[in-house]
C-alpha cells in the first residue's frame, strides 16, 4: 500500500507559496503593486489595507499611483508608505500618493540578494521541519512500507526544494537585471 502524501503535498505548497508572496514585496526597481500588500493604514479607528480604501495603478515603470476613495485618507497613506521603510519616495497631491521606486544601487542590490536568500532558508527550514513531522508518522507502518514512505516523502522535498531554488534565482535574475 502506498503511503498518501497528498496533505504533506499540500503543506509544502504552502511553503512555496508563502515564498513567492515574500518575495514579492521585495522590489526590485521596477513599480509593482504588491509590495504594498502588507501595509495598513488607519481607517476610521481601524486598519485596513491599502487595496481596501485606494485604487493602487502602475503609472510609469517606477511610480505607483494610490488614489484613496476618501481623499481624506491621502495624509494616512503617505504616513504608512513612509512608516513602512520600504525605501519608497512618497509624494502626495489632492489626488492621492505617488510611491516612486528609486535605482538600485549595486550595494542595494547585493543587500536585497542577501534577504532573497535569507528568506531562502526560513523556507527551506520549513520543509525540513514539516518533512521530519510527515516522517515521525511514518513510524507505526511495517519496516518496508516506512522506507518506501519516507523514498516518497523524500521526493517530494527534493521537488519543493528545487522549486524554491526555481524561485529564488528567477527573483535574483530580475533584481540583478533590472
């Protein structure tokens, strides 16, 4: 009987996933929407984010534009943006915020290869951990249906683990290009 792998596939999607969303807020000189994805602002006694009170464009290849709903709401999103210490210039009118990437120095670039592969690890630590978990269940099977469990778990880290690698050098490739 073979071993099902199918939640511990699923885990490990997770984990994939997770890394392509971090990755993602990490810019890499060019205007992309989703590096303000994990920043709140102060709405009405509550904190929302940004995509919930704005329409957030691309205006030119290093300018987001953040219209609010409420221009009221301009002042809070600048002072997020700003607060947030993503290395944006923040510029506001009474139409709303403009977030302007700077160029990527060498040394930015370098330092943000650096948090690219830091980030590499935390997940790589994460399959380890969850493939030592799917392991440990693995325990009150028959001796040959555990080895042929643990070949198929094995497998499936290696895959994962080439996966992230498949991310990792395609976000280094657009950080080092660009």
């Amino acid at each position: 009987m073979a071993y099902n792998t199918t939640n511990f596939k699923a885990e490990l999607k997770k984990i994939e996933e997770w890394l392509s969303k971090e990755y993602g807020s990490v810019h890499t000189g060019r205007a992309t929407p989703m590096i303000l994805d994990s920043i709140n602002v102060e709405s009405y006694g509550s904190y929302m984010p940004i995509k919930n009170i704005a329409s957030v464009s691309i205006e030119d290849p290093k300018t987001l534009r953040i219209a609010p709903w409420d221009k009221s709401q301009i002042k809070a999103i600048e002072g997020a943006i700003s607060a947030a210490n993503l290395g944006l210039s923040v510029l506001s009118d009474s139409d709303g915020v403009r977030a302007i990437f700077p160029m990527l120095t060498t040394e930015n670039r370098s330092k943000l290869v650096k948090i690219l592969k830091e980030k590499l690890e935390d997940a790589r630590i994460s399959v380890r951990k969850e493939r030592q978990s799917e392991i440990d269940k693995t325990t009150d099977l028959p001796e040959d249906d555990a080895k042929n469990a643990k070949d198929d778990i094995q497998k499936c880290v290696n895959e994962v683990n080439a996966n992230l690698e498949a991310i990792f050098a395609k976000k280094e490739t657009d950080l080092m290009t660009n």
